[in-house]
C-alpha cells in the first residue's frame, strides 16, 4: 500500500527536482501549517556530513534523555527511514495515513516528490511532541522544502564543495550562496570548516541578516588525540573519545554536533559524559560501515574484509582517501563502484586511484540514472585505475575474493541501499 501511495507521489511532477517554494507552502496552508507547530529546530544544509552530522545531535540530545524527531534524506532500503519521530522510524500505519492526507489535500496540483513528503513529515511531528526537531535539506537550501522555518534555533553548515551544479552553480561560491539561503534573521549558524570562497558568500549572508556566525577554527576547534579528540570552544576544554563512525572527517561532523549542541542553552545543555556517551552510540548505515553477515560476505573466505561506503562526490573521494591512507596501509585494497550519471564520476575516483589495486564497475540496479558498468569503469580508467565491468555486485566480490584482502563498495548511496536491502 506504501510503495503504491509513493508511486503516485511521484507522478505528481513531471521533474523530479524543480526548486520553489510556492508548492509545498499551498499544500501546508491546506494542511493548516504544520511547519509553524514544531519543536525547536536545527537546519542543516551543505554538501557533505550532513546526514553523520544530525547523527551525532540525535545521539547526543537522546544521551540527555530528549525526544527527538529527525528528517532526513534520501532513505537506504525503505521510505520510513527518512522520518523519525520522537527517535523512532515512523510505523507503516501512520506513514499510509500522512500520505494518503497530503494526496487528498493537494488534490492533484503539480508538487515534487520530496516536497509532498517533506509535508508529510512536518505533519507527523507536528501531531507528536517532543524537545528537538532535526531537519536536513534535500538539495541546495534556499528554495528547498525544509526552508519554510521562520525561526529555527539555529542553522548548520557542513562542508560546501561541487555537487548538484545542474541545480546549484557551478562554483563553491554559487553553490555556498545557494546553502547560506537556510540562515534567518538573528539565528546563529554554525558553519564547518569551508573553503574560503564558500566562507566569504556565507559571512556576507549572515552579516546581511544579522545571524551571529560561528564558525569552525575560528570559533571552536577540533584536534585529534590518542584516545580521541579535544573540543574547544568559549570556555569549554572537554577530551572526547572517537566518534562511532570512523575517519577523519567524522571528527569534523561530531565537532559540529557537539558545538551546536552547547549552543542550545534552554533546550539541550549536554554535559561532557552526555556528549561522549552520544557520540559512542551514533548510528548511520552506509559510512564506512563493515559488512559481517549476509550473503555478500559469506562469498568471502576467512579473513577478508567487507566495507560499505555511500560517499558520490570528489569530496567524499577525497575523505575515504585519506581515511585508506591512515587506517587501511596494512592490507592491498580492491573496490567495486557504481555510480549515478549525474556525478563526477572521475572526481570521485581520482584520490582514490593511487590507493585502490584493482576495480570492479557495476551499475546500479533498478535505477534510472546510474552509469552503465562499462562508463564506470572507463571514468575511472581515465585516473589510471585497473578496472573491469562486472554484471552485479555479488559477480565483482566472487571475481575479486580469491586474492583479496579488503574490499570496499562505494560510489552511491542509492547503489548502497541496495547493498544493504540485498544483504539483509
């Protein structure tokens, strides 16, 4: 019944993405304009860390004892990932009845998919209380669905860097501008660490809008330890262990969590323990995730490694690099990639060519803009790596497992929640 109601959804645009704000604000005043009767909420937009970074607050303000309802996207294996209200994945029953009520209340009219849902969500928890509300943006900011907030608590910038040009520009500062568009009147931001023409477009926005700017290196700082990392911000020295999701960058997306987290006073005031023990419990499939059951791995012999990744853009390239350079130097590496059309495919590929043995190209099963195995592959030939088209990813781990040590599936997270739905 889900997936037929999704299906419908779909038809209701003839784009899957048409940037405005006009749709989905009609279909919240028909729905009496649930979005004006949340919880306190966090915004968060950017290029990269955004789903990890709303991880660790979510963990963080639960390790406090607060319910918390969070919006993101695009979901792995099933829709009811993108909407958790008071900390769980939304049931079925209530997912078929939001649904169903937005259809009916938008009675035909042209509106995207992720608009009609993104009100779907802020009717869910509209109808539940609870302290904190998360919401990540879809695409870009400005004209996203999730920028109908009058008045967040506070805005979130995670790294800026190319993706989505068709839709957002194509320069960081083009893209950043289109980012900054979440920040609002007297809120503060708090922006991850950018480059400095992303830093200028949102230092300008916010200086316009009167939103104090805080802003990583300058504001707080984070600095890797041996059993962790140090925050420091204001008056705050707290020693932290290693955030549960690995690499570098995740110490980067935690430390944003955690500054945003101490800039909630009056609703979230989280002690040091509380931090830790949230940043211990967070959870977020398909980064860097190991894979030790189900049949993808039991096609591996004794010993070998089985990794999962959903990074898609020259950035994340560039962060799973320099966590295979720290962490995986002790072992030969071997991937296999799938990857959408829309990406830059030899972007993507090129930090990683240097570390990775062999590659095995698959498309992207059911999806209607992945490459073709063969186009995988040659982008990635074109950075000098050695790869071969396989028929499916179960195809390119039996190929590659005799001789190898580690291998890691990457590209896409729509290519990872197919991984993840096949393999239990």
């Amino acid at each position: 019944m889900i997936d037929a109601v999704l299906e419908r959804l779909k038809g209701l645009h003839p784009k899957v993405i048409d940037l405005a704000l006009d749709r989905v604000l009609g279909l919240l005043a028909e729905l009496d304009h649930p979005e004006r009767h949340l919880p306190p909420v966090i915004h968060v937009a950017g290029t990269n860390g955004k789903g990890s970074t709303l991880a660790y607050l979510r963990a963080i303000a639960e390790a406090a004892g607060k319910d918390v309802h969070v919006y993101t996207s695009p979901h792995l294996v099933r829709f009811a990932e993108r909407i958790r209200v008071a900390g769980r994945i939304i049931d079925d029953e209530a997912l078929l009845s939001l649904l169903t009520e937005c259809e009916r209340r938008n009675a035909g009219r042209p509106i995207t998919f992720f608009e009609i849902t993104t009100a779907a969500a802020f009717l869910a928890f509209a109808r539940r209380s609870a302290d904190l509300c998360l919401l990540e943006t879809g695409l870009g900011g400005r004209y996203d669905a999730t920028n109908v907030i009058d008045r967040p608590v506070l805005t979130l910038l995670t790294p800026i860097s190319l993706d989505h040009q068709a839709f957002l520009g194509n320069t960081v500062a083009a893209i950043a501008s289109e980012k900054a568009g979440i920040l609002k009147p007297g809120v503060p931001c708090l922006s991850a660490r950018q480059e400095p023409e992303a830093l200028a477009v949102i230092a300008e926005r916010a200086a316009a809008l009167g939103a104090p700017l805080l802003v990583e290196d300058r504001d707080w700082r984070v600095s890797t330890a041996a059993d962790g990392f140090h925050f420091t911000m204001g008056g705050h020295e707290i020693a932290l262990p290693s955030p549960a999701l690995p690499g570098a960058h995740q110490i980067h997306n935690a430390g944003l969590a955690v500054a945003a987290a101490l800039s909630l006073s009056g609703h979230l005031e989280p002690s040091p323990t509380v931090l830790a023990r949230g940043l211990c419990r967070t959870e977020w499939p398909a980064r860097l995730q190991r894979l030790t059951s189900g049949p993808l791995p039991a096609l591996l012999p004794d010993g070998v490694e089985l990794w999962l990744d959903g990074g898609h853009n020259p950035s994340a390239g560039q962060a799973l690099a320099s966590f295979i350079k720290a962490r995986w130097n002790d072992r030969p590496l071997d991937i296999v990639a799938g990857m959408l059309d829309t990406k830059d495919s030899q972007g993507f590929f090129a930090p990683l060519a240097p570390l990775v043995r062999r590659m095995r190209g698959v498309s992207i099963p059911g999806e209607v803009h992945s490459r073709t195995a063969d186009g995988v592959c040659a982008a990635a030939r074109a950075e000098g790596l050695d790869a071969v088209a396989a028929p499916s990813v179960a195809a390119a781990i039996a190929d590659l497992a005799p001789a190898s040590a580690r291998i890691l599936i990457c590209g896409s997270l729509y290519l990872a929640g197919t991984i993840l739905a096949a393999n239990g």
